[in-house]
C-alpha cells in the first residue's frame, strides 16, 4: 500500500512536469517566431538603408551618401576634388523617345562613371542627370584626367 503522502507528490510532480513541458513548447515556438521576427526586421533594415543611400535606378551611391562622404572629407581634412556631370539635354531624349529610352541611357552613362572612379574615388548620382564626383586621390592631375575620360566617353554616346 502506498502512503497517501506519496501519491498526492507524484500528482503534484506529474502536474508540474506537465506544466514545465507546456511551458517549454510555448518557450520555444516564441522563440522561433522571435528569430523570424528579427530575421525579416534585419533585411528590412538593409532594405532601407539601401534605399536611403543608394539610387534605385543605376545601383550607384545617391545624394545623400555624396553629402555624406564630402562631410567626412572635409572634417578630416582629407583634399578632394568635386567634378560635376550632367546630360545635355536630357529633357528632350525623355520627351523624343520615352522615359524608358531615358533610364536606359542613365544606366549605361552610371556605368561609364563607375570605370572612370574607381577606389579610393566616388561618384554618385545627384539626381536626375546629374552625377558628382569626389576625387580623392592626392594627385594634381587626376580631376583633369577623370574629367576628360568623362567627355570623351560623353561624346562617343552623341
């Protein structure tokens, strides 16, 4: 026969171990929704950082990642140079042959700009049809070169 004290344990153990077990499962599963959660909010993240720094259109840096780079030039003391590009007549190609016809272009002259600066160099596109560019290179001739390899690669598009 066994003692009334000893049954009422085992009932208590089992209840508490059931307890634990439920408890355990629900733990768990919230913890995986938990990394889900943190999984889908970390690629949101990137999203948005890309977004707030990248031109969706040409991939290349944008505006603000320009401003932000030219900052930190400036607050290091670090010499650079700012070449500014646009189009000519940019309206007029959208106008004549479409916006597509105009991306297309936009896209192929990004991709021109990024040969042209290379590291430790960097361009951006400012907006529109407009690009900028920082050189950063210490050399007294390299804004005049990249200024004219931009020209000549201009001027084959024509």
């Amino acid at each position: 026969v066994v003692p009334l004290c000893t049954i009422i344990t085992i009932a208590i153990i089992y209840v508490f171990a059931s307890r634990t077990r439920k408890m355990h499962e629900e733990l768990t599963e919230s913890y995986e929704q938990l990394i889900e959660t943190n999984r889908v909010i970390q690629e949101k993240d990137e999203k948005l950082t890309y977004l707030a720094y990248y031109d969706v259109l040409t991939s290349m840096p944008n505006r603000q990642l320009f401003i932000d780079k030219l900052e930190a030039n400036i607050t290091n003391s670090n010499p650079c140079t700012i070449i500014y590009s646009d189009i000519d007549d940019f309206k007029k190609i959208n106008d004549i042959y479409g916006h597509n016809v105009g991306d297309a272009i936009l896209c192929a002259y990004a991709e021109r700009l990024k040969t042209f600066c290379t590291d430790p160099n960097f361009v951006a596109r400012i907006g529109g049809d407009e690009f900028a560019a920082l050189a950063l290179v210490n050399a007294p001739d390299l804004p005049q070169k990249i200024r004219k390899r931009i020209k000549e690669s201009s001027e084959k598009v024509n």
